[in-house]
C-alpha cells in the first residue's frame, strides 16, 4: 500500500465533503474533494487510489461516474456512500463492482476499513494487471511454431500427441519445449502453463 493513498472525494454537498475529509486526514490519508463527478473525471482519474461518491448528484450521478471510471481505470475501486432510500441504486452499484456502499451518516471505523479494503483491491487488480502484460511481452518472443507447441502442452497433450498433431517428431516437440522455457524465463511445465493463461486474462482497463 501506497505510504499516503490519494483518496478522492465525489460528492455535491459540501458539508459531507468537509467532514469525510477531516475524518481521513485525521487517519493520514491525502484526501482530495471534488463537487463533482465531471470535475474528478477531469482533474483526478488517473492518480486516485480510492474514490467515495455520492450516489446522487447533478449531472452525472454515481452509477454514470462508475462507469466511467471502469471505461477509464479498471483497477481503482469505487465506494459510494449515499442517504437512505437508495436500496435499489446501491444494489445496481455492487453489482457493476463498487467494493461498498455505505449509508450517511458514515460509521467511522466502517469508512476506514471500508477505503483499506478498496486499495488493497486496487493494488491486487494492478499488480494481475502486471502480470497479464509481462506475460503477453513473452509470449510474443515466440514464434508461430513455438506458439503451437505451447498451446499444444497448455490444452495437456503430451509430447507424442504435440508431435504427431504438428507433423514433427517427439524430439523436435522437446526442442521446441526447451525453447519455450527458455524464452518464458519458466522453470517448469507449470510456469509455462501459468504464463499462457495469465497472457489470455483481461488487463486493467481492456
């Protein structure tokens, strides 16, 4: 986790930005407030580690901004916060993948561990993220015929099967499967199964 995440406030009552804001800095966070989405969007977006938002606003509610955080930023995590009667939106945000939705007036304790769950979520989703682009960088070493051998092993065929399947012989696939490895920097059939999944996963953001 980041020393001082930067979490971003989104909401159009002013009075509700100014006290989430003394609760955060009072637990060390650097909290930056916006009175709204379209004025994050333009100002903030890439460098959050959290956003709290209101779930309706003027202009361009909640549910619009989450999802036009998702379009922008698939790995910074949304929690809204919002007055009662607002079941049926909350339910909508969850499912679109907010990391909470929490009633005003806010429990403190709940705010805060609520915000530490949602960057520990950012930080896992960026760092998958990471993998699935170190993995595609590596694959892409590989030529077409290396490719077919390891997708060959990835679907679980042996050595025979590969060869027979590719018209070469078993010697040749163990050729190729040293080649692979070596070019994956994998260690075992295993790595290389890893890596090939991981190049096939959606990144942050596609």
């Amino acid at each position: 986790m980041n020393t001082n995440p930067a979490i971003c406030i989104v909401d159009d009552d002013g009075d509700i930005r100014t006290s989430l804001r003394v609760l955060l800095e009072a637990a060390d966070f650097t909290v930056r407030d916006y009175a709204s989405a379209v004025e994050f969007l333009d100002a903030d977006v890439f460098t959050a580690a959290c956003v709290i938002a209101d779930l309706c606003m003027p202009e361009m509610d909640g549910l619009m901004l989450q999802r036009e955080v998702a379009r922008r930023r698939g790995d910074l995590p949304v929690v809204f916060v919002s007055g009662h009667g607002e079941v049926e939106l909350a339910v909508k945000a969850m499912k679109a993948g907010a990391v909470d939705f929490l009633e005003k007036p806010v429990d403190v304790e709940t705010l805060l561990a609520s915000i530490r769950r949602a960057i520990g979520i950012g930080e896992d989703i960026r760092a998958r993220s990471a993998e699935v682009r170190t993995a595609r960088r590596l694959l892409a070493l590989l030529t077409p015929r290396e490719q077919h051998v390891l997708d060959e092993l990835v679907a679980g065929q042996s050595n025979k099967t590969t060869a027979q399947k590719l018209g070469i012989s078993p010697r040749t696939v163990e050729v190729y499967r040293a080649q692979i490895m070596n070019k994956l920097n994998a260690h075992s059939l295993s790595d290389m199964v890893r890596i090939a999944l991981a190049a096939r996963r959606p990144s942050a953001g596609n």
